[in-house]
C-alpha cells in the first residue's frame, strides 16, 4: 500500500493543521499517555484508533494524536478496551492482527 493514501503521513501545512485540530480536541496531549504537548504540529503523530490493518478508511474520527513512543508501541494493537468489548464479533484472524 502506498503512504500517499495514509492520513497519517500527511506532510505539509494541511496536516500540521489536522494534527492541531484533533489535538486541540484532546486537550492537547498525547491520546495514550496523556503527556502535554509544547507544539503538537511537530511533536504530535496520528494514529488510527482501530487500526488501518482492520479497518482501512482514513476518517476523522478514528484519528487520535500520539506522542511518538505510545504511537510506535501501539503500533497495529488494539487498545485493550476496545479489544474486549469487540472480541465477541472479531473472527480468527482478525484477533491474530489485533495482537
């Protein structure tokens, strides 16, 4: 798959404008750790909420903001709640990308 069709490698002014925009939403912190950012066009990365590997649509609200270190740990994961609250519906294979 091509990173040009990724939201979250968007370079330039228009996604230094979206990662303000949704880390203003969020307090201006870092979705997973909640560290403050100084500036979060330059700090902050976007992250797919539920995964692009499960769910490959770039939408707005499915994108969070996230200090690099929690974004790279995180990486295809599912954060934990959501994992369980989805486990009833995810098939097999799903679960072995969630993990």
């Amino acid at each position: 798959m091509s990173n040009r069709h990724r939201v979250g490698h968007m370079r330039g002014a228009k996604g230094r404008r979206k990662r303000v925009r949704i880390a203003r939403q969020q307090g201006n912190r870092c979705f997973y750790c909640r560290t403050p950012f100084a500036d979060a066009a330059t700090e902050g990365t976007f992250d797919h909420y539920l995964p692009y590997a499960l769910w490959p649509a770039n939408v707005v609200f499915n994108l969070v903001v996230a200090c690099k270190p929690c974004n790279v740990r995180k990486g295809d994961a599912l954060p934990l709640g959501l994992l369980l609250a989805l486990r009833p519906w995810l098939t097999i294979d799903q679960l072995e990308v969630a993990a």
